[in-house]
C-alpha cells in the first residue's frame, strides 16, 4: 500500500485556489479563461518538475504523463477538470487532476515500479458555464462511439459556435480555443489504441459519504436520467380589470400541475428516486398581467429504466386534462441511460479502499461527469471524496485534505493494480 502525502495535496489544494479566486473562499474559473490558462500553468510547471511530457490536443486538453517500464504499454489516465461554475469551490474537477498529479508525485518520489505510462489529463470545459453544454468537449472528443441521440448535442461545429453566456469574452468557443496558448495537435487527443484504463477522482458533491462517517466511495454507476419542459397555455388579461372566475392562468395552471407530479411520483415510494424542477419561464412576466404561458423542467433521476419510465407515465398524465383552464404539453430535451463503471476497476478501487484502512462505501453518482463519455471509449470508474454538508458548485464546497489525500491513495493504488491487470 502506497501512501500519498498530505501536505502535497493541501499545498496544491491552496495554489490552485488562487486562479479564480472570487474573494470570498471559492472560485470562478472558467474554462480557458486568464484564470484557467494560470491553473494549466501550474500544472505543466508541478508536472514538469517530476519530469512528466506535457502533450495538448486540438480542443486544449492537456495530458501530464511519465514512462512506465514497458515502451508498448498503453496509458493508464486519470482525468477531471479545472474549470468551474461562476462563484464555484475549490474542489470540483480540479480535484480529480489534483489527485492525478499527486498519484504520479508520489510514484516518482518513491520510485514505484509500474509498466504502463501514467498519465494526468485536464479535460477542457466540463461545467460549460461560459460556453455551454456542460461535457463539451468529452462529448466532441467520444461522439463517434456515443448513443445517437447523445452524440448530436455534441456535434463539433456546433460546440464551436457555442456563445458566451457572459459578456467581455470572445464571440465563440471556437474563438476561446483558437486564443489558448494550450490548443495542441488533434492527434494528442485520447483514443483507446493509446490509453487502457480511466479513473475520475471527484468531490461526492452529495451527503450521503458524510452521513455515514465514510472518507471516501467507490462509485458504481451514473444515474439514469431525462429531462422534460411542461408547458401551460392560457390567455392574458389585465390584473385589474379581468374576474378571477373567467381567468386562464398559466402560472396557477403550472404550480397546480407541479404539486401534482410530486403527490404522484411521492407516491411511488422510492426514496432514492431524485427529481427538481429549477428552471421556470412565465411570459409576459409583468406584474399587472395574468400569464399566458408558463414552462418548467423536470430533471429526474434513477438507476432503474422502468422506474424512469413509471415517472414518465405521470409526466404524460400532465397532458391528458386541463388546470385552471389552462392546456398542458410535454417536451423531451434529452436522456440518457444509466452508465455502469468498469467492473474490474470498479474492483481495483474497493480493493484499493478496504486496504487503505479509510471508511468506505459503495456509492452512486447522480450529477454528469466526463468520464461517462470516455466510459464509451475506455474501462473507466470514478472515485468519490466526502463532501461537507454534501454542498458543491457554491463557494462553500469543502473537502478536507485529509480525505483528499485517502482519494489519492486509493486512486494511486488502484491504478497500481490495473498496471498489473492490463497487459
Ligand atoms: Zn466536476
């Protein structure tokens, strides 16, 4: 059992929350951004000095990587992110390259046998908070290998013309790659003749590690999820003027539709079943004018196919009456299935925690993540570290050193034990 050392990680920890650093405890880094390129500096510098082989890609991917004893092997990678959502923390993504560059810290410092190449990559514009969707650029890079109806959401020139969603940035996401001093060469990009095995280090970014007094998960699976807008047609009228009993309204119509589907999804029992409605529109949106149309989504999430297609019964239900005298439709924005991690890395990583001597669990993951693309290109698995009060994409995700560092030697360690599966 390899140890990782913990005043590594907290040194890294604190520098790497300075690029972005929003004054008040997190960050807002996003991808490609100053502060990005200052984070991706310190990479290429910390990976340097352990005497890794920086190589980028077409699309700014970055990838750290030392020999192993054998030229022929393919690489073993651990991948995440160094970008974040406006006022996010310290420990989503980053993390994950953070526990990358501390496993291969700590195999050269100790001088660890190994045969396969060890390699730490950044994938480029994860959360997608300047130039949407989230998963970019794992989606342009895995398209040809992804479910049909994922791949189109990904199409490579569409990405490119993806706009800011801020303003002071350049036209396009295309514009950002072609400004990045770390925009490299197209045949850099990861591929399964180059690379056998992925592992994602991340923040649980949920409570349920801490409620049970674990450090660490080993994840088994990416929730299943779809989700559908639900929108209400009635009429305007004046606030003022119009009776009460004569009134469409679109918004009563939609809060009444909304109670509905929790009393009915409430209903079938499941607590480990997660649904959210956050995104409204109410138009015209004018205080002095009744609602003629109102549309909300519903993102919901479940391991379990015929579960997911129960709850989408009800999402029709919606459609077969009237509330408030209002119309309902439904519309699909997208799905997709439940992704299983790897079952020989899924092994390695319990192996590798049960030695460690850190409390874990099996856990499941319920919010997107890169390595669910790549999972259609290479055995990949993820591995979780406690989050506080389960609270992440907010300036007070935390995560103690302490069990960021019982990630990296459970991830080190199983990268020890895929070094030895693979041949
Ligand atoms: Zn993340």
């Amino acid at each position: 059992m390899y140890k990782c050392s913990v005043e590594r990680m907290a040194d890294k920890i604190n520098t790497f929350s300075k690029y972005g650093d929003a004054g008040h405890g997190g960050i807002t880094r996003y991808a490609l951004s100053e502060e990005d390129n200052m984070a991706r500096a310190e990479f290429v510098k910390r990976m340097e000095a352990i005497g890794a082989t920086i190589e980028m890609d077409d699309l700014a991917n970055m990838y750290a990587t030392i020999p192993g004893s054998n030229p022929d092997a393919k690489r073993i990678v651990v991948q995440s992110h160094s970008d974040s959502v406006k006022n996010g923390g310290n420990y989503d993504g980053i993390l994950g390259v953070m526990t990358g560059m501390e496993a291969l810290e700590t195999v050269v410092e100790q001088n660890i046998p190994h045969e396969h190449p060890f390699t730490v990559m950044i994938c480029t514009n994860e959360e997608g908070s300047l130039n949407p969707p989230a998963m970019m650029v794992s989606g342009i890079v895995c398209n040809d290998l992804l479910p049909k109806d994922l791949a189109k959401n990904f199409q490579y020139d569409d990405m490119m013309a993806s706009k800011p969603m801020v303003d002071g940035f350049p036209a396009n996401f295309g514009e950002m790659l072609k400004n990045s001093p770390y925009r490299g060469d197209k045949a850099n990009r990861i591929n399964a003749d180059k690379y056998c095995a992925m592992f994602e280090t991340h923040i649980e970014q949920g409570p349920i590690l801490e409620a049970n007094n674990n450090e660490v998960g080993a994840v088994q699976f990416v929730m299943g999820m779809f989700n559908y807008s639900l929108i209400f047609k009635g009429f305007a009228a004046h606030a003022g003027t119009f009776p009460m009993d004569k009134r469409h309204d679109a918004l009563y119509a939609a809060s009444q539709a909304l109670i509905y589907l929790h009393d009915e999804i409430d209903k079938l029992g499941r607590p480990e079943l997660v649904y959210t409605t956050g995104e409204i529109y109410c138009h015209p949106c004018v205080h002095t004018v009744i609602p003629d149309e109102v549309e909300f989504s519903l993102d919901v999430r479940h391991e379990d196919p015929e579960l997911r297609a129960k709850v989408l019964d009800i999402v029709k239900s919606v459609t077969e009456r009237k509330w408030a005298g209002c119309t309902a439709e439904i519309r699909e924005n997208w799905k997709r299935d439940t992704v299983y991690w790897n079952e020989d890395l899924k092994g390695f990583v319990e192996e590798a925690c049960e030695e460690s001597g850190a409390n874990w669990q099996k856990i499941q993951a319920g919010a997107g993540h890169d390595a669910q693309f790549f999972s259609y290109m290479i055995p990949t698995t993820m591995v979780f570290v406690r989050t506080k009060d389960g609270i992440s994409h907010s300036e007070d995700e935390f995560a103690t050193p302490e069990d960021c560092t019982v990630g990296a030697t459970v991830t080190l360690n199983a990268m020890l034990k895929a070094d030895k599966f693979y041949k």
